[in-house]
C-alpha cells in the first residue's frame, strides 16, 4: 500500500495559551530547548544539581533571562515545582488548527497519532512521548471531554508536548477525513478487533494511528472512518494496558518495523 506525500513541514504554529506556566526542571529545559519560554524562575540559591544546571545551561543557551526567587514565590505559582518555574511566551509553541492538518506537507512515510477522549493529562503527556519519541509528525487530540495541555501533562510528556505539533479539534471524525484527503492510512487500535498487530502488517506509507479512551475505546463515527482496525494481544491475565502503553507497543511492535 502507498499514497503519495511530500516533505514535512511543521508549521504554521500557535500559541499554546493554556499553559502559562510550566514547573520541573526536565520539562523547563524542553520548553528551553523548544523556544517557548520568556523567563525562568529558580529558587534562591538555586541547587547544583546536574537537572538544575541543566536548566541554567539551556537558558543561557537560549538567551533566556533567569531570575532568582524565595521558595514561596514557586511555591503559589505550581506544585511540586523542583526549584524552577518557566513562564511561557505566545506564538512559540505548537498548537494547530484542525485546518492546518490540511495544509501541513509530511513525508512519504509520514506518521501522525490521534488520541479520541483521552481525559487523563498523565495519560495524554505519556502518549505525546510516546509519539514524539517514534518520530511522529503531529499528534490529534479532542478539544471537548478531553485532557487539556497542562503543566501536569507536559512534565507528563517529558517536554515532548513542548516539540511535537499538536492539533486540538472539535471533530475527530472530521479531522480523520482531513488526514486521508492528505494520504494517510487510517488504522484504529480496537481490543476487538479481529486482525492482531501480528497478523497484517502496517500499511506502508503516511499512517495515523487512532487510540481511544480506556473505558470507552473510539468513539462509533472515529472507528467507521478506520481504514483497518488491529488488536494489541494480551497473554498475561491483566485484560489491557492503559492508552500510552498500548500506543507506545503499537507503534514500536507494528508501526516502526515497516519504516525500517
């Protein structure tokens, strides 16, 4: 199976304005790394620890002004915040329009995750990981009934939310159909799905891959718009996994194999 694709492009971006604020010292530094902060809080005095100098070095590196701060200025800003607090700019983030997934260009082999209803914000940061850390191009998520981009779902994500362009939609079926005018294979991971990963393999060239909740799996219209429909097999006498676990074996067990 192929389609026809063309280089990827990861723009045009927007503001990630839900997130203002970001706390953790691994997540910081992937907002520093991905353009996205203008100021950096750290405790007074800040640690020596290797995390903290990461965080120093990834600021000096960005021209990012740090600002030394009593612990209970972190303290009101975020929980949890160990040592560092990074405040976010606008327009350097990577929010999408359900349009631009139109737009965007991706490569021939192009890959893009779509999660219909995750609520979970530890869920969504692991899953975005996961994605991120396969290599794909964008990931979809809902905007109603699901998780929103929250610090906890960033540091969740270990920064990858930070990198990874990230879609919000009203619409998931609608934005499936955008996905396959643009050349994407469509597969749906479905527990009841007839076919396992083992039995077919992974369509070649652009393929979303489509995940939905834990309790409820894919929404009626998000599955009828699946091209194919693969169960992850489960040996042990747990019944499933959860959503960014499932996702991250699919994508290394089914979908990485075929690009190699």
């Amino acid at each position: 199976m192929s389609r026809e694709g063309a280089s990827r492009r990861r723009e045009p971006r927007a503001p990630m304005a839900r997130t203002e604020v970001l706390a953790g010292r691994r997540a910081v530094a992937e907002a520093l790394r991905a353009g996205a902060v203008k100021e950096v809080l750290v405790v007074a005095p800040p640690p020596t620890s290797p995390g903290m100098r990461t965080v120093l070095d990834a600021a000096e590196r960005a021209g990012i002004a740090v600002r030394s701060v009593p612990r209970t200025t972190l303290d009101r800003m975020a929980p949890d915040h160990q040592g560092v607090v990074a405040k976010l700019g606008s327009g350097s983030a990577t929010s999408l329009s359900e349009r631009d997934l139109t737009e965007m260009a991706f490569d021939d082999d192009a890959l893009v995750v779509v999660l219909d209803g995750i609520t979970d914000p530890q869920n969504l940061g692991a899953a975005a990981r996961a994605a991120e850390a396969a290599g794909a191009s964008a990931l979809v998520s809902r905007t109603r009934r699901a998780a929103e981009v929250t610090p906890a779902a960033v540091r969740a994500s270990a920064g990858a939310l930070m990198h990874l362009p990230h879609a919000r939609v009203a619409n998931i079926a609608r934005a499936i159909d955008r996905l396959r005018a643009s050349g994407f294979w469509i597969v749906g991971l479905d527990e009841q799905a007839g076919v396992s990963v083992y039995d077919e393999a992974c369509p070649s060239g652009k393929v979303a891959i489509v995940l939905g909740s834990e309790g409820e799996g894919m929404a009626r219209l998000t599955r009828e718009r699946c091209d194919l429909l693969v169960a992850l097999p489960m040996r042990g006498r747990v019944g499933s996994l959860n959503a960014a676990a499932s996702l991250a074996a699919v994508l290394y067990a089914y979908v990485l194999p075929s690009r190699s």
